[in-house]
C-alpha cells in the first residue's frame, strides 16, 4: 500500500519534533529515513561528519540595580564578568572605539539583521566581514545586541551571532530599556549560560544508480532550528521527499537519481550540504537539475515553484506542468535554502515552497508556533505529484 506524505508528515513531526543538528531527536530521524530509503530499494550512502551541538541556560545582565534576561546566543561561548558598558549604534562607531575587555551593546544599525557565520561558504557579505574582523580584533569581554524581529524568520529578539567559529561570547534582547538603563560610563555584570559540545552526525542519500555522470538531487532539509517544532520548516519538505522514495518505481529510467535529506541547512556550517558537495566533485558528477522542498504546504497556499537558472526551452516545459496542477504556480524567487547554492553556480534549480512564504510563512519558522496545524498534508501529496512529473520530463 502507498504510504501518502500526509502520513509520513504527521509520523515525523509527532515523533521527532525539534531536531537541530546533533540533537537525539535529528538522529533519531536519521535512522529513520535510512530505513525508508532502504524499504524504497534505494542506495543508501551516508556520509559521516562532526557537528556542534548547543545548548544554553539563563542569562542576564546587571546594571544599575537592575536585572534584564538575555537570549544566550546560539553556540556562543560562556561568560560571567563584570565590565564598563559601551554603546555602539553605527560599524563606524565600532571600529573609531576602545573595545576591548568591555561589554558591548550594539542597537540600532549595526544590530539591524543577523550576521553571517564567519567565511560562510555560500554567501558572507563585505559589510558583515567589516564589523566580524573589527570585533574579533579588538576582543570585548562579551556582546549584548539589542535586535527586534528577524526579518528572515519569526524569531524575537533574533541572535545577531550565531556561528560556533566566533569566539566572543554574546548574548541578545528586544528590551530597549536596557539602553536607557545603561547610562554613559556604566559598568555592568552579564551572565552568558551556553555551552556547545561535539557529536558525530551524517549526511545520507538515497539513490537511484542511472547512466552517466549526471544527476538529478531532490532535497529537503532535515534539521530545524532551535526551539521550534519544525513543521512547516522543513518536515513539510521531509514528507514529501520520502512519499518520493516510496514512489521511486513511478520515475522512469534515465540519469542518476539522488534524494537527499540535507542535515545542516539551519546551522552555521551546513557540514551535511558541504559533506554532499564534496562527494559530487569525488564522483566526477555533473549536475542536471536540482529540485529543493522547503516549506510547502501552507494551510490556504498552493505550491510554489521558482526556476534559476533554467533555458527558455525547459522553463517552458516546467511551467506547462506546474499549470496542470490547480494547487501548483510558479513562484517568486527566493535566494535562501539549499537551492541557493546551487542556483548561485549556474546550475538549473527549482524551490519547491508555498505560495504564501513570504507574506506569512517565514513570520512562523523557526518559532514555537510552527505546529503541524500549519500544514495541510493535502498539499504535500500534490507537491509529489508534480516533482515527479518534473523528474521525468528531465530524467
Ligand atoms: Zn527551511
């Protein structure tokens, strides 16, 4: 009997919500998809690799006889000292002060959006490459960012650091009295509870040996963020590329198939995706076309599909068969996710997500608040529908 996504969805989320790389409940479904892909008749390769894993404790910050919680930031080293307060609002204001062996309150422009885990390999921007050199250099016993709403996720206050190769340790809040409590010449005590531990994980691949030396990937990324359920982001996807699996004697013949369940979309070293890459160029293996299911299935949506690099020719194509499906449209481009990488080479790519990402999807990832309930298992089954139509018309 065909297992539907809409089971498989609600199997995983139930059984291993929560799963941030190197967590008990990511291996636990590490183990699992190995076993679906092997009940699938697939190859299954796994590719062993370490991760850190992290978790923090209360943090605070004391100043003027006042006490504020702070977020310990994601992998940040532990701190407990005393210290003068410096306020810095611009990344000019930071690299003309005296940093170092002070506590630092970053607000206002320089806390604008997170910052990029240091030399990340896809993507690390001039601007965040000055203020990460600048800090690391002269050494501030810890940083306090004041942030707001992360304007790629849910998550409020966001960390503005979240990268286990930065060594300061740092801590974040959306209270802005901590600025007006911390007045010109202050000196503070802050508290930074965090600690970060490594454990071995892996990277797996269910395929199906083709001719040649190209491949088609269709991925999904296994691992959540901290502190959610993960439903939507990315079990959502997860679903779906299992129902695929299972369905893999519906593919018809042609070029090397691999499935795969990226571990570490959500970590500052994508170790699981650099890991894959590395196997790629071993092989000698050309790419043909790369299908990433992130987030669809939006309760109210229908499946996004945004093409990147795609001739005009199979742009055509993809497009007749995204219309055939009333829940299907093309979508708007989005550059995050691990189509991005490959998107950014050249290579032909497809984000497989829900038509309402932008306007409320992200405003739930990576939050409390991304339930099962937010998905329509319907809509997965569908996304299936058509990425193996899409396969087969590239395959
Ligand atoms: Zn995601």
């Amino acid at each position: 009997m065909e297992i539907a996504s809409g089971t498989l969805f609600e199997e995983i989320v139930r059984t291993f919500p929560g799963r941030p790389l190197g967590s008990a409940s990511n291996a636990g479904l590490l183990a699992y998809i190995q076993n679906a892909f092997a009940d699938s008749r697939l190859d299954v390769i796994a590719l062993p690799f370490d991760c850190r894993f992290w978790s923090a404790g209360p943090s605070s910050l004391r100043v003027n006889g006042r006490t504020f919680p702070l977020f310990a930031g994601p992998f940040s080293p532990p701190c407990s000292g005393t210290g003068p307060i410096l306020k810095i609002r611009t990344v000019d204001e930071l690299i003309a002060s005296e940093t170092e062996g002070k506590i630092l309150l970053l607000h206002d422009e320089i806390a604008a959006e997170p910052l990029m885990p240091k030399e990340f390999p896809f993507y690390y921007p001039d601007e965040h490459r000055r203020v990460i050199d600048c800090l690391e250099a002269h050494a501030p016993q810890a940083i306090l960012a004041i942030t707001g709403k992360d304007p790629v996720s849910g998550v409020n206050p966001f960390p503005l650091f979240q990268d286990g190769n930065f060594s300061i340790p740092s801590a974040c809040s959306g209270e802005h009295e901590i600025l007006a409590a911390c007045q010109e010449g202050s000196t503070g005590s802050i508290t930074i509870t965090s600690a970060v531990e490594t454990r071995p994980s892996r990277q797996l691949v269910g395929r199906r040996a083709g001719a040649g030396q190209e491949r088609i990937i269709v991925c999904a990324h296994m691992d959540t963020a901290y502190r959610t359920p993960g439903a939507i982001d990315n079990t959502a996807g997860v679903a779906v590329l299992l129902e695929l699996a299972r369905r893999s004697a519906e593919l018809q013949a042609g070029c090397t198939l691999d499935l795969v369940p990226f571990n570490g979309e959500e970590n500052y070293a994508v170790p699981g995706q650099l890991k894959y890459l590395e196997s790629l160029r071993e092989d000698g293996a050309t790419v043909r076309l790369v299908i990433n299911l992130d987030a669809p299935g939006s309760v109210g949506s229908k499946n996004a599909f945004s093409l990147y690099n795609f001739p005009d020719e199979q742009r055509s194509q993809v497009t007749e068969i995204v219309a055939e499906s009333e829940q299907a449209e093309l979508g708007a481009a989005w550059y995050a996710g691990d189509h991005a990488m490959f998107a950014f080479n050249g290579t032909p790519a497809i984000a497989v997500t829900s038509s309402d990402l932008f306007e409320k999807v992200t405003d739930l990832t990576h939050t409390e608040r991304d339930v099962p309930e937010v998905v329509d298992p319907d809509l997965l089954g569908r996304a299936c529908d058509t990425v193996i139509k899409i396969v087969n018309r590239f395959v």
